[in-house]
C-alpha cells in the first residue's frame, strides 16, 4: 500500500484533529488535490491518539464549544447533533467525547479521505533542487517518501517532566511514576491505594476523579492556586478582539509573552472544580496549593515525597500532569531542517511566514509550533481552523 505514496504532492505528518480539518479545508478551497496528498500516522488510524487519551482519562465532553471541529461549516456538529441534544453540555454546548468522534467519522466518510499510512515519520531531510525542491520522508521501517510539499501537523511529542524526577537516585517500578500520558485509567484497579497527582490543569482534574472512582485517595498538587477558567484562553482569542494587536506586535519575543499570558498555564473548568470540591467533602481528596516537589525516595513498596515547604507526602503512586514541551529544537523530525533552512526561533517556536511556512521552503506548520503567527489558541480546535485556513489558501 505504501508503495502508492512513494512519490506524493503533499505528505502530511499527523491523523489527528488538526491534519483532518487542514484536509477538509484543502478539499474545499482546492478540490483537484483529492488524490494529491498522503497522511502518515503511527497507528494507521484517523484520530487514533486524540480517541485513545480522551479513553483514557474517561473524559465525557470537549472543552471547546460546538462550532469548533474540524468541517469548515462551523454549524455541521449542531446539526449532526440534532438528533442527540443530550450529547451538547452546559455551558455553550460542549460535544459529548462520543459525539466529536462519531461527527469525525461521518466527515471522513462525507470527504472519502483515502485510508492513513500506517508509518512513523523519523526524519524530514530535504532535497536540494534549483527547479524543484522537495523533501525526503524517512519512516521507521528504512522506507523513504518522496514529496514535494510537507504539511507538518503532529502535536509536540516532548513530555515534560519536572526536574526532580531525573535526580531520583533508588530504583522504581516504572508503573509507580508515571506522565499523564502514560497513565490508561481503564486499566487500574486502585483500591486502597494514596496517589499523588502533580498539576493544576484539567487533566488532573480529570485524572483525580476517575482514580478516586477506582477507590483511591489523591492528593492534588499544583505549584500555584487552581485557575478556575471555562476555556484555555478568553474567547477574544479566538477573533480580531485580541488577535489584532497580537499581528501588528513586531518582536517575536513579545508574542511569545503575549502567548503565555494568554494561556497563563493550566486550568480547570468550573464543572471540574465543583466535582473536585464535593470529593474533598468526602475526604477523598485533598488539595496542595502554592506546593512544590524537590525531592522524592522510593521506599520499597512507597513514595515520600519532600516539598520545598518542608511537609512530607506517602503515597503508592505519582502521577506527573505537566504537560508537553513546544521546543522545536528538540524534535527530532525537524533536526535536518533547522540545519538546512535556518530561521529564526524565539523561546523555541520557530518565527514561520503569514501562511505557517518555514523559511525558504516548502514546509508548512500547524498546532503549537505555529502559535507565534496563529496565537495562543494555535494547539486547540480553533487553531486548527485558523491553520488550515492560511496553509490551504498557500497550496
């Protein structure tokens, strides 16, 4: 089957959320693409990944409201949803977890996207052309792909970890200190067990519910006071009400604050706050805040947990909810890029032209790597519009 995309027109890297509203949006603006393009995920599988973390935390509903996915129609979810009212949450109804996918699914089938390569992309080299430039895929079974345009559309793979995780010295069993993201609630019987979970975002929130549903008790601890908001960023975000004065700002720098400021770390929602509060009711949760962990020693068959406030933790499990890293000097795809076509980078997001282009060539940006043009909300589903927007009007 790959055989077939050996030599492709545009390859794009990624089968989640953002690849699939890029490709809607190329199919509208550009139709005679349709067999001009080819998707390569890991898995084979569209939103494999997005389907298996949201599983995994038992996460019932997006954060985002229901205009924001991946059709170009910004009211196709209502309507699809028309027949499942049930399945849109207060406020401004959020879509239910199975209800995104199955709308996900009747739009693959809506656009008959060809099925995704089931190939994991190592590297991105390009090949250097006076006439025609193009890049060379390198996947991980030693196979190569040829492309002349590259749409790079995979979220950060750069877990990050606090720093007094790697100077823990006493050997653990690897299931007792865990990122977010390798912990599969499904899977867990916890009863009896004390589990420290470390964040103040929403999948703390979520992670802490669905332990204490298994029969733990969680200590939640976060090196700040929770931030109750309803989205990642203020809905001006998401038009010319902030983002206007956010393009006419000159220094890359700046933007970078402008991002972060925005975002202003994790948070959780008001609904997640209120199930958080009434487990704390029942004295299966306690909160930590303004808390931070220098120090942590495996005892045998137990954690003990030193904060720099000097109080002292037990538990049997750590669970880290800090997130990823946006750095795109550490990714490894990208390593013969930045050598071959330097640009500009400020606090590790790469300074991209207004159509998410990396400088000098034919590759293209999307989600988080391309915030300092999107704006903060680059990662989220509304990103992913604004993204395909500028990228699809390019090609």
């Amino acid at each position: 089957m790959l055989a077939e995309a050996s030599n492709t027109d545009i390859a794009i890297i990624g089968a989640g959320p953002h690849a699939l509203t890029f490709i809607a949006y190329l199919l509208q603006k550009r139709k005679k693409l349709r067999h001009r393009f080819a998707v390569f995920d890991p898995s084979g599988m569209w939103l494999q990944q997005w389907q298996q973390q949201f599983a995994a935390f038992e996460i019932p509903h997006l954060r985002s409201p229901a205009v924001h996915h991946p059709d170009p129609n910004p009211y196709a979810l209502r309507k699809f949803a028309a027949c499942r009212p049930q399945e849109l949450f207060a406020p401004y109804d959020l879509p239910g977890t199975q209800l995104f996918q199955d709308f996900c699914t009747d739009l693959i089938r809506r656009l008959d996207l060809p099925p995704v390569f089931k190939a994991k992309v190592l590297r991105i080299e390009p090949l250097q052309h006076r006439l025609r430039p193009r890049f060379r895929l390198w996947l991980a079974d030693d196979r190569t792909v040829v492309a002349r345009r590259v749409v790079f559309a995979k979220g950060s793979s750069q877990i990050h970890t606090p720093e007094w995780v790697s100077q823990i010295q006493s050997p653990y069993p690897p299931e007792r200190l865990c990122h977010s993201q390798q912990v599969d609630l499904r899977k867990l019987n916890l009863a009896g067990e004390r589990i420290l979970i470390i964040g103040g975002g929403l999948t703390s929130g979520h992670l802490a519910v669905g332990a204490i549903a298994r029969g733990a008790k969680v200590v939640l601890m976060a090196r700040r006071n929770l931030q109750e908001k309803l989205f990642d960023a203020e809905p001006g975000w998401l038009g010319p009400k902030y983002l206007k004065d956010f393009w006419a700002e000159p220094d890359w720098e700046k933007r970078w604050y402008l991002i972060q400021q925005a975002r202003n770390g994790g948070s959780l929602t008001p609904a997640m706050m209120l199930q958080l509060r009434r487990l704390m009711r029942c004295d299966r949760l306690q909160i930590q805040e303004q808390c931070q962990v220098v120090k942590a020693v495996w005892q045998g068959n137990s954690w003990l947990v030193h904060c720099h406030n000097g109080e002292e933790n037990e538990c049997d499990r750590i669970w880290v909810a800090t997130g990823t890293t946006l750095d795109v000097t550490a990714e490894p795809l990208l390593s013969d890029m930045l050598n071959t076509f330097p640009l500009t980078i400020a606090r590790g997001l790469p300074v991209l032209d207004p159509c998410l282009r990396w400088s000098g060539c034919e590759l293209y940006m999307m989600g988080g790597l391309a915030a300092l043009q999107v704006g903060p909300t680059a990662r989220n589903l509304s990103g992913a519009r604004m993204a395909s927007e500028r990228i699809a009007s390019a090609l």
